[in-house]
C-alpha cells in the first residue's frame, strides 16, 4: 500500500459497495424501501459487543464531558470516566461500519467513519442514533456514495462539519440531524446525490470489481482530493488538509473556500487550529509545517523522524503531542518549542491522542487504547 494512502488505506479496508442512500432511517424503515440497504446490511446493523473491543483497532478519542469516547472498527464505541483505563464497550450502536473520527460538544457527540455514516449521542456517548449512511450503487455510481468520513468538528452544538474521501465537505445546521453537501472546490457541486432507482434486473453487487480499495481511492485525487481534517483556529476561520499537499481555507465560517497549497507535496492527515490564525499541519514521512496567518506563509517543523503522523492534539496548557506509526509520539510544551521524540512500548500505529494533563495521554491505534507516559 502506497504511503499516501496509509490513513485512507486503513478506511478502504473494509469498505462496502452496496446499494442506497439512507439518513436518519432505522434498519426495518430502509429495509421497507426499494434499492435500500436491508436489515442484514452491516452499514445498518448494531455493533456487536465483544470481549475484546478495547484491544481492537480504535481510529479517534475526545473528552465529552463526563468521559472519553474512543470509536474504532466494526462500529466499536468505548467510553471511561477515569480517562485511563476501565474502558468499556457501549452496547446498540447502531452500525458495523467502521468509525473513524469522533467529536464532541457540551455532551453532543458525533462519530463518523465509513458508508458515509454519521452517529449522533445527546448523553456523552451512552446511547447512539444513526443519522447519515451513503452506499455505493451501479446504478448511481458517484464516487462520494459510500466514500468515508474521515474528520468531523463542532463549530458550536447545532453547526458541524464533516470531511472525507473524494472532496467530501458536510455541513449540518441542527446538529447532526440532516447533512448538506458543501462545494469546497468551487465547482457550484453542492447537492446531495441522486437517489438509487428501483431496478429489479440490476447486477448484484457481490463482484470484487465493484468493492473500493486502495487503488480506486488515488482515483482524481488532485481535482477531487480526499480531504483528511478539518480545524477551526481562534479567530473563528476553518482550514482542511488533504492528498498530495492540498489544503482548503475559509474566512466565513465556510461559505465559500479556497484552494491553497502546502510547501511540502506529500499528504497531511491532520491539523490543529490555535490562537489567531495558528494552523500546524502534519502527515506523511513526519512532516510537520506551522502557520500563523491561516497558511498564507509557513514554517517547517523539525521532527527527526520519517514515520507518518496520524493525530494530534494541544492539552489546556498549550502543550502540543503528536502520535503516528510504529508508536511514535511527539511532543513539545508550546509553540515553537522543538518536538521531543518517544516510542510507545506497543510500537504499533497510534491514530489519536488525548492529552490527560502534562506528561500524561492516552492513545488509541492498532492496538486499541491505552494510557501512556512518555
């Protein structure tokens, strides 16, 4: 698998191409309906309980309040109060899709991750209703259906936006309820996706030829980059990574966007917003560039490794802490600080970070989530 795609790789995995566009249904609703994924869909079925859960791969953690929320694999969802450890699996979330990304906003919490799909919880993670889920049909074949989420972020509880897979931007305006496409490319592509027709005589969509991977995913990826994560800085402005050092900027909270790119060629998987127009962007072969005027000029970051870096996250006093492949951990107390370099004693990928307190995270990856200090 070619580096560029490593986080897109781990969404492509497993990706389903089945037909019909769902939101906001409950499994027996969209069963009733032709060309409609049906009860024994994944994309629509609950998550299993499973011993072993928090072993499992775990893609994105957020505070949420009263506890941490950590999704991953197979709709996996866990939550602990402690922030530590005593992790446990909430049981009736609605999917099997993987889940992605999660984030969270006076007790709202929304994860989104493969299919399209979107959960929302109104209690800090406890109970799930599935909102969105977008499957790929022949007869529809725009490659937005079934492209996963990869990044979501509250602008305040009722305003979110959602990021992925072939220039992928969602907006929604009631929290979570109902998602619009967002023209980031200046195309005047807004609307949803045609829905499926009824066809009776249709192919079935068994055939491998019709499942996305890898391959399908570098697809256009310079006039439709996959977008990987979105930021909103302290000024109030939004800014989005994506393949192949494309990045999207917006000064009015994402009405219109521009295109812009980063120095560096390669992809970046993640960014962080800060004070003003603070932006640090990171991603492939530990790349790591700063701006501080929304990515008018930037600065590169030394980081003294190759390793991709896949999350981040800045604790309450500034500190910054930057996880990626083989365990690799990054951290530096504040800005323009230099990045101390640390390996996890998993030394598998780490996906996400929760910064607990100085000196204090817990991560989650490959090897599902743990507690660390460097």
């Amino acid at each position: 698998m070619k580096q560029t795609m490593m986080r897109s790789g781990w969404v492509a995995a497993t990706l389903l191409a089945v037909a019909g566009v769902v939101g906001g249904q409950a499994p027996e609703e969209a069963a009733a309906t032709p060309g409609m994924p049906g009860p024994d869909d994944p994309s629509v079925q609950n998550a299993e309980v499973l011993p072993r859960a928090a072993t499992s791969l775990m893609l994105d953690i957020v505070d949420a309040g009263d506890r941490a929320v950590a999704v991953g694999e197979r709709g996996h969802v866990l939550v602990s109060e402690t922030r530590r450890d005593g992790w446990r699996q909430i049981a009736d979330v609605p999917t099997r899709s993987t889940l992605t990304a999660v984030a969270a906003f006076e007790g709202r919490v929304l994860a989104v991750g493969h299919d399209g799909i979107v959960l929302r919880s109104d209690d800090g993670g406890l109970t799930w209703a599935r909102k969105r889920v977008v499957l790929f049909s022949k007869e529809n074949p725009d490659p937005r259906n079934g492209a996963p989420l990869l990044d979501v972020m509250f602008l305040d509880k009722d305003h979110a936006y959602a990021v992925g897979a072939y220039a992928t931007l969602l907006r929604s305006d009631d929290g979570g309820e109902n998602w619009q496409y967002v023209d980031v490319l200046g195309r005047g592509d807004t609307s949803p996706a045609p829905e499926p027709t009824d066809d009776s005589n249709a192919p079935a969509l068994d055939d491998e030829s019709w499942n996305f991977d890898s391959a399908d995913l570098d697809l256009d990826e310079e006039t439709d980059p996959h977008l990987n994560a979105i930021a909103r800085t302290g000024s109030g402005n939004l800014f989005i990574v994506a393949e192949r050092g494309a990045a999207f900027r917006s000064t009015d909270q994402g009405a219109t966007w521009q295109r812009i790119q980063l120095p560096y060629e390669g992809s970046m998987f993640g960014v962080i917003g800060g004070a003003g127009d603070h932006v640090l962007c990171f991603g492939l072969r530990g790349n790591v560039y700063e701006s501080n005027d929304l990515g008018a000029t930037w600065d590169k970051r030394e980081t003294g490794t190759e390793l991709s870096l896949m999350g981040g996250a800045v604790g309450a006093s500034g500190a910054t802490v930057l996880v990626g492949g083989n365990g690799m951990v990054l951290t530096r107390g504040s800005d323009g600080d230099a990045f101390l370099a640390h390996t996890h004693p998993a030394g598998n990928v780490l996906a996400s970070v929760l910064v607990l307190g100085p000196g204090e995270y817990t991560v989650v990856g490959e090897t599902g989530v743990s507690f660390y200090q460097p």
